[in-house]
C-alpha cells in the first residue's frame, strides 16, 4: 500500500502504537460531541448496491492484482492473526473461495508487483517463517507467482540486527535500471532497500535512516514517488512517537539507489492513512492525511492534504473537508469521474454517510456528495476498477468479509 488510490500505513501500527492511537481517538471524541455533516444534498449515485464477500470476520485488505493471468482483478488480504490469503475474482465484483498463501505466518504488509518480469504478479511481505519468527522481528519475504493463483516457495530476507522490525513494504525502481527493488520500513526508524537483480532475487540489504533528530520515533508507513519532480523516485516515510510527534520523513533519491539524508516535516495528526497525488497539476505530489490529532487537542481529526513544493517540503495544509473526522474510517484516492483530476472518498464516522469530494484540479473541491451505503462499520479501503469496465469502484471493509460497489458512472 505505497502508491496513489491506496491507504498507506493504516494497517501496519504496532500494538502499542494502536494502543495510542485509541486514546487520541477516546481524546478527539471528547472534545467534538460528535461528526459533522458537510455539504453535498440527497444521496450520490455513483455507485451500485453493495456485493457483499463474506469471510467470517474483518480482513486487512492490502494488495490488488491479477494473479492468475485472465485479465481480472484479484485480491490479496490477511486477517487480523495475520495469514495471508489470496482470493481470484470473477470479474464481476464476486471472488472464488479464499485460499491460503502457505509459507508465512504474521504477515504485517503485503506489496504486488511483477518482480522478475515474467508478466505474473508476485509479492513481496513482510511477514514471520512459519512456525515463528526470528529473533530480530519480522523479515522480507519475495514470493514469485506461478501464474495460476498460486506462488513458489518463499524466498526470506531476514533483518539483522537486536531492534529490526519489518513493517510496510513498497516497490520502486531506484536505479533506473527498470528491474523492481524493494524498500521495506523498520520500526527503527529505518527504511531498508534491496535492489532488485531482474529475475526476482535481491542484491545486498542498504538501510537509509527515516529520521536523524535522535527522538523516539517509530515508522508507521512508506510510499514511492518522485517528490521533487527530478525523474528519480523518492521515499517518503511516515513516523510518530506516540500521540505527542508525528512527522513526514523524504528521502529524496540520487537514482543509483542511494538516498540523501531525510527532510522531516512535522504534522499535527498521527499519520495512519496516508497517499500521494497531485491533486492541483503542478507535477508536484502532494500528500494526503488523516489520523486522530496529537496530544491533547480537542475535536476530531480532520482530513488535510499538504501540497508539495518540490523539493522534498511540503507547504501549509489544506482541509477539503470542514468537517471533522471521528475516527479513522478510512479514505482513498482516484479520478472518479474521470476528468483527469484526483478525488477522494472518506467515511466521516462509522454511522456518517461517505462523503464523495470532487477534485478541480487546483488543489480545491466541490461541495461533499453524500453517499449512505448502508454498511455502519465499514471503513473505505480502496478505489479500484473490480470489473474492468473502465470505471473506478469502491472496496470497504466490514465486519465480517468485504463489500464492492461497482462504479454506476
């Protein structure tokens, strides 16, 4: 989850860090007295009754591919206990029975890509051997598809080292040499890299520190883009200590896989939902956030996009919705309607409608579309076209499986 349309880091918080991140959420509710409804008259028509996939309880949904080569979307999740599982789809919004990706146990983060150029989807994880882990925490797991739905035998990475923990992980090409490498975020913070040999093995392990002020961050997520518009592909990193610090680490690229030293930028929101776009054509990505607020603010977290400059900064955040947010019942990011301009789809609270908010292009959006699905508890988790009509439909996660709405414009 690394890359625009997708939810960044909200599925890849430690316990602790859950642990306090429920309190700023107990925090924000206190202070707010509840959501806020925001623009947008009646009921949005964009998308169908929901298609419900039943799992017996809320999966982590964290990779979408084609995994068996027949031109249809497919799905990779774990649940909470962390195995991870493969569904193939139909193409029509429904999926075939979930199976079992056997190998790893403990899976954090799930990326999918075409690492040996072969033209079969792979994944890279980070994720335990099975029956346990080692001692330094989670690893690097690269498993090659077999182009039926199925993968070979993993290949592990471990991370050396008494405080290495594997956390998200993200495809990039950071040499230019149009072979996939892999960055995976530490714990630390540190963001590892093994570029990649082309055939889906990996070079030797480089780590690149996320944060440099010697405070005791932890890394939540980390994404690729090409922050400074210079034709290398960055890394931007996202850390918190707690509720009291959060900030946005990049690692602006020098296109041989090295990185120069992190530029951090402080955020007043514990980033757990995160991606990038460029929501105002600048050829500068921006970022989006949305988190419970530091500390002791009052009132709910909002959702705020900080527009980049170019150079590895980011100026002052923007709020395209006034409103607050009451818990993170996710977002996610595509063009909608297809005007070439990035939007977003937000759940303000668990009960609250979805709102549906309209990029222009200049970094503004029209008024909120409300949107009731009639699924409470339903957090938004990604934008994708399920059935290869050309339109975007929308994914969320509830309590027992998953739902797809298929786009209707």
């Amino acid at each position: 989850m690394n890359s625009v349309g997708g939810n960044a880091g909200h599925h890849n918080l430690t316990g602790a860090q859950r642990w306090a991140l429920a309190f700023a959420l107990l925090l924000a509710l206190a202070g707010c007295g509840g959501g806020s409804s925001n623009g947008g008259s009646g009921q949005a028509d964009w998308f169908a009754t929901p298609i419900l996939t039943e799992l017996g309880s809320a999966p982590y949904v964290v990779g979408f591919g084609d995994f068996n080569g027949d031109g249809r979307t497919d799905v990779a999740f774990r649940f909470a206990g962390g195995n991870a599982y493969v569904m193939l789809g139909n193409g029509d919004g429904t999926f075939k029975p979930a199976r079992s990706v056997a190998g790893v146990v403990k899976v954090v983060d799930i990326a999918v890509s075409d690492l040996n150029s072969d033209g079969k989807a792979d994944l890279a994880l980070t994720a335990c051997p099975a029956p346990g882990c080692p001692p330094g925490g989670l690893s690097l797991f690269i498993m090659l598809g077999n182009g039926d739905g199925t993968f070979a035998t993993p290949v592990i990475y471990d991370l050396p080292g008494p405080m290495t923990s594997a956390q998200s992980v993200a495809i990039g090409d950071f040499n230019g040499d149009g072979r996939a490498d892999v960055a995976v975020g530490q714990s630390g913070p540190i963001v590892s890299v093994w570029l990649g040999n082309g055939d889906g093995t990996l070079q030797a392990q480089r780590d690149w520190p996320a944060d440099t002020s010697g405070s005791l961050v932890q890394g939540y997520s980390i994404a690729v883009a090409d922050v400074n518009a210079d034709g290398r592909q960055d890394l931007v990193a996202f850390l918190g200590s707690g509720v009291s610090a959060a900030n946005i680490s990049v690692l602006l690229g020098h296109g041989d896989g090295a990185f120069d030293p992190p530029l951090l930028q402080p955020t007043d929101q514990i980033p757990q939902l995160t991606a990038i776009a460029d929501f105002n054509h600048d050829g500068r990505p921006d970022i989006v956030i949305n988190g419970a607020r530091l500390g002791f603010q009052p009132g709910p977290g909002v959702l705020e996009i900080v527009p980049g400059k170019g150079d590895g900064t980011f100026g002052a955040p923007i709020h395209p919705y006034s409103g607050g947010v009451v818990g993170i019942g996710g977002y996610a990011v595509g063009d909608l309607d297809r005007d070439g301009n990035p939007d977003i789809v937000m759940r303000i609270s668990d009960i609250a409608p979805l709102a549906i908010l309209l990029g222009k292009g200049d970094g503004t959006f029209l008024p909120a579309q409300n949107f009731a699905p009639n699924l409470d508890a339903a957090p938004v988790e990604r934008l994708v076209d399920v059935n290869g009509d050309g339109r975007l439909d929308l994914v969320l996660v509830t309590p027992t499986g998953f739902a797809v709405l298929l786009g209707a414009r």
